[in-house]
C-alpha cells in the first residue's frame, strides 16, 4: 500500500514537472520584439498579448537588455497584455529608463490605464504618484553619452535590431 502510495505522489510530481512549451514559444516572440523593427513586430505582439499574464516575466527579463526601440516594442506588448501584473515594469520604465521616448511611452499607458475604475487603474494611479514623488525627490534615470557621462554609450551591449532606421 505504502508502495502505491509512493509511486502515485513520484507520478503526480513529474507531472506537474513536465515542460511546458509555452516558455519557449514566449521567448521566440518576445526575441522579435527586441531584435527586429520591421512588419514581423506587429503580429509577434499579437501572439505574444495571447499568452496574457504568462508572458509578463519575461517580458520584464528582455526589458533589461533591449535596445530602446525592443523596450517600445515591449511596452506595447504589456499594453496589449493590459494586465496590472505589469504596473512594477511600467513603474521601472517611467521613472528609470535611460532613452527619454520609452519613459514617455511607459507613463502614457499607466496614464491611460489610470482612467479606469478597475484594480489596474488603482495599481497605474498609485505608480503615477510613485513616478511623481520619485521625481520630486531628484531620483531618475543615470543618463549616459550626450545624455550624462561623456564617453559612455547611452545603451551598453544592446544591438540596433534587424529592420532598424541607421542612425549618422
């Protein structure tokens, strides 16, 4: 009996251990919405708004190392998402970010998801005041190159994804 027991507990275990493909397949999008700037992006968002909640810890992963044109990209993806899962990141990106465009970009959607009378829009209305008082306080993005220290690149090791405008 004891047994049985035993070898019923292993299998539930390594069921709730097997590998879900959704990970990689978040990844596979999310890869295009750093590396890429061309007609793939709209759709990978799309796929990728699909996966919902699932998506968002990933999301915040990329976030991190994308160049500022995958940080837009991934800032649209957590819009489309719409869950108040990410507020935190939305938060970070407002207060912190380096590239001005994505910090605007981040306090448009808490803006916008202000407006609802829903937890979300507490969440993004508490993340505003937050975003306001951090400012007030002088606290903000360490800017690089033009930007703050001289001879420091405004972005380390993000690569110009595929598709993007060259830059002079």
């Amino acid at each position: 009996m004891r047994r049985g027991l035993l070898a019923l507990a292993l299998a539930a275990a390594l069921a709730g251990a097997c590998d879900d493909s959704s990970h990689g397949d978040i990844g596979d999008e999310i890869n295009i919405l750093v590396r890429r700037n061309d007609q793939l992006v709209p759709p990978a968002t799309e796929r990728l708004a699909a996966y919902k909640r699932a998506a968002i810890p990933q999301i915040e992963t990329a976030f991190h190392t994308a160049a500022p044109s995958g940080r837009l990209h991934l800032l649209a993806a957590l819009d489309r998402i719409g869950d108040s899962e990410g507020v935190p990141i939305l938060r970070h990106a407002a207060t912190f970010d380096i590239t001005r465009d994505v910090r605007v970009a981040a306090e448009g959607v808490l803006t916008r998801w202000a407006a609802g009378h829903d937890a979300r829009g507490d969440r993004a209305r508490a993340a505003l005041a937050e975003i306001a008082r951090k400012r007030a306080a002088g606290e903000g993005p360490l800017l690089y190159g033009d930007g703050g220290l001289p001879g420091v690149p405004s972005t380390v090791g993000a690569p110009d994804p595929v598709g993007a405008t060259p830059t002079p």
